[in-house]
C-alpha cells in the first residue's frame, strides 16, 4: 500500500468517526449517576430517577449517615443520629419560628430574639453557642445574654465595613457566618458533641 492510500484510509477513519460522535444522541448527566456507579449499580437515565431526599433535614441526616458509613473509623457505639435530629429541629425553629427584633447600637447590631416553648428553648440553646464559636471573627466582638423568652444577641465591630455588614446580615445573616455548621453536624453525630 502506498503512503497516498494511507493516508486516504486515515482520513476516511476519522472522517467517520467525527461523524458518528456528532450524530449520536448526548449522554446525559445525572446527578446520581457516579454515586450509582460507584455503588454497582447501572446509573438511571436522566430525569427518570428522583434526586432530592423531600426534605432537608432528612437530607442532611442522610448525608451524615452516608460519611459515617464510608469512614471505617466510624465509632457505632458512639454515633448519636438523635442528637443531630434534635439539632435540626432547633435550626428549623431558630431559623423559621423565632422572633428578632434587631437594633442598630454603636459599632453594630442588638437583637432580642424570642419565642415560646420549643422555639424559646431552641434559641436558648442555638444562639449563645454560635455567638461563643464566632466571637472575634471578622473582628467582631460577639455576645449572647439570655432573657426570660430567649436572647439578647450583640454583635458589634472597630471597622465601619464590618458594621455595615453586621447591619445588612440581620439575625440570620449572623447565624450562618462561619464554616463550622457541617463540621459541627458531623460531630453532633458521632457523638463528640452534646447538643
């Protein structure tokens, strides 16, 4: 065979090739599909499986239970899914349920938040902890005081940037600083954390 004939033969090959790989149907993605793969199962075509849990708390347990499973260091007879459920449900009322009636003071923000019963108990429990965890962060001076329906929470700053943002976070803002929430779920479950 000469280099011509090659040469034609190489380029019909690729030519074809090109050809199939633009005319065959996309493979789609799906959000499960390398868990399943890795679990040996064929994954599902897209759209035909669902993939959200329904509710995130249900999600969040199921994800930290999913973690304790892959660890082979996972002390069973410490781990306390409970405890992190009892968490969940304080974020929940924390987050949805609580009353926060907040006031600009010098260098930053004062809110009472308040509530009754599981909610109260909730905040009682919630909001000092985080206060304790980000206080100095951010160069914030952070500090919880416990009323009879809940918590004064302070947050102030030196920085007017820092009061700004103090300010435009609000209660919420405030609870979610930090990158410890996740980690904290994990030890909540394993037992290495009261709640």
């Amino acid at each position: 065979m000469n280099l011509v004939r090659i040469a034609a033969v190489l380029a019909f090959l690729l030519a074809s090739a090109d050809t199939q790989a633009q005319t065959a149907p996309p493979q789609a993605s799906h959000p499960m599909s390398d868990h399943a793969m890795q679990q040996g199962a064929a994954a599902p075509e897209s759209g035909t499986e669902p993939t959200l849990p329904g509710q995130d708390a249900f999600g969040a347990i199921q994800e930290i239970v999913g973690i304790l499973d892959a660890d082979p260091a996972t002390d069973w007879a410490r781990v306390d899914i409970d405890a992190l459920r009892e968490h969940l449900i304080d974020m929940d009322e924390v987050t949805l349920r609580a009353q926060a009636r907040a006031e600009p003071v010098e260098g930053g923000l004062r809110i009472r938040v308040t509530g009754t019963g599981r909610t109260r108990d909730a905040i009682r429990r919630m909001v000092p902890a985080h206060a304790r965890v980000i206080d100095g962060q951010y160069g914030w001076s952070v500090a919880a005081a416990p009323v009879a329906d809940g918590v004064i929470l302070t947050v102030t700053a030196a920085d007017p940037s820092e009061v700004a943002r103090i300010r435009g976070l609000g209660f919420m803002g405030i609870m979610v600083r930090g990158a410890h929430h996740q980690q904290h779920h994990l030890a909540i479950a394993r037992g290495a954390m009261p709640h």
